[in-house]
C-alpha cells in the first residue's frame, strides 16, 4: 500500500484572511514542483491572487525557483505582495 505524502502551505496577511486559516495540508507526487502548488492554492481559494513573477515564495524558509520539486514535510510559505512607498 502506498503512503500519501504531503506538503504544508503557510499562509501569511491577507492570503491567511481569505483562506481562514493560516496552513493547510496538499498531497504531493515525486513530480509536485512550488509552481503546482500555487496552482492548488489558486484553484482551492479563487480569492487569493498570486503573481507568480513578484511574490514571495519560500520552501523552508529559503526563496527557490517556481521550478522546484517539493519533498514530504516541505513547508511553502506564500508571502502576499508588501505595498509601501
């Protein structure tokens, strides 16, 4: 019998407010890359909006390619856009 293996999706700001939570749980293949995960988040909250050119995406507290195949226990942090002047 094969075991799931699964990713943690942080979410931080606003994206936290629309999720209604802070994490969730995303079951991953050996082929599960940073940008499917975006996907998944994308599709199961249509509310948040990532511009996968300008956000800020770390795996395990280190910013890496959207390119990335992600590992059992990876935590992704999805950082929403900062404004300022």
């Amino acid at each position: 019998m094969d075991k799931k293996l699964y990713i943690t999706i942080e979410f931080f700001g606003m994206h936290g407010v629309i999720a209604d939570t802070d994490r969730i749980q995303m079951p991953i293949t050996d082929k599960t890359t940073v940008d499917d995960a975006i996907d998944y988040v994308i599709k199961k909250y249509p509310g948040i909006t990532i511009d996968k050119e300008s956000s800020f995406i770390a795996v395990n507290h280190e910013i890496v390619p959207l390119t990335k195949v992600l590992q059992a226990n990876d935590i992704v942090s999805l950082f929403p856009p900062i404004g300022g002047g």
